[in-house]
C-alpha cells in the first residue's frame, strides 16, 4: 500500500473569489425564514383539559344536596352515585327539610305530592344521627303515604381507627 499524500497549501488549488463568491450566494439562496405556520398547538390545550377533567373527579364526590346534616355511620355501606333525579328529604332538630326549603305539617304532604306526581321517583331521606328513630319513622311515613316507590335511608362509611 503506497502512504497517502497530502498536499502542501501552495500546491492546493487557490480558490478564486468569483468560485467563493458563489459557494456564499447559493448558501443565502437555502437559508432564510420558515413559512407561517398556520395549525394549532394543542398540548396546552389538552393540559388544561386535563386539569379540570381531574378536579371535577375530585370534588363531585364531595357535592351534597340538601342541608348540612351528620349522618349516621354504618359498617356495610353502600355508595350510590346521584344522579339529580332523586328527591332529597333532611330531617333535622329543627325540621324538615325538601332539598333546602324547611317544610312541616300539611306543607310538607303537598310538595312531596306534587314532586311524585309526575314520576315515581326515587327518595333519600338523610336523617340526622342525633335525631331519635320514632321522628324519623313519621318522615318516613309521610313520604310512603304521598306515595313514594323507592325510599332509601342515607349513611356514611364507619372509618375503623
């Protein structure tokens, strides 16, 4: 194998300026601004998508109708999802309450009616835990006697420690 040769700069070619000249101008010809692009960045978008997606996961659970109320505890709970369609009844101390409006008596007869009328719809009466049985058990009658269907008792999970 013969060694390589190598040229020694004087006896390269000399380029001339007219070639550089050219070799500089069709470099500028390729080079330059990007046309406009006209599509939309959609990964903020998603992220923010995202973002609430999560949050209303999180606080829906959360989200009570009716009043405030301390239910009582049961160890084998059940949790049902709420679809709105249910009729929402609160037995308190001080009352009883449809959704929020605090109803007694032959008040409370009529708007459990009127809300019945229409379709059988399904009850949850959410009692208060310190509320004795015996106050409880006439609410439950009122709404059986205005003819509901399907009534349910509302608790919350027993947490052990």
């Amino acid at each position: 194998m013969a060694p390589p040769t190598t040229q020694t700069p004087a006896a390269r070619p000399k380029r001339t300026k007219k070639r550089a000249h050219k070799i500089h101008k069709r470099r500028t010809g390729h080079v330059g601004a990007g046309g406009v692009r006209s599509e939309i960045n959609v990964t903020p978008l998603v992220d923010v998508v995202l973002v609430l997606l999560i949050i209303f996961m999180v606080v829906t659970p959360m989200l009570h109708r009716g009043v405030k109320i301390e239910l009582p505890e049961t160890v084998h709970h059940e949790k049902k999802q709420d679809s709105g369609e249910m009729l929402v009844v609160s037995v308190r101390g001080d009352g009883t309450y449809i959704e929020t409006d605090r109803l007694e008596g032959d008040l409370l007869d009529t708007r459990l009616r009127q809300e019945l009328k229409v379709t059988s719809r399904p009850v949850l009466v959410r009692a208060d835990k310190a509320m004795k049985y015996g106050e409880v058990r006439r609410v439950l009658e009122r709404v059986h006697g205005a003819g509901a269907i399907t009534v349910s008792l509302a608790t919350d999970e027993h947490k052990a420690e």
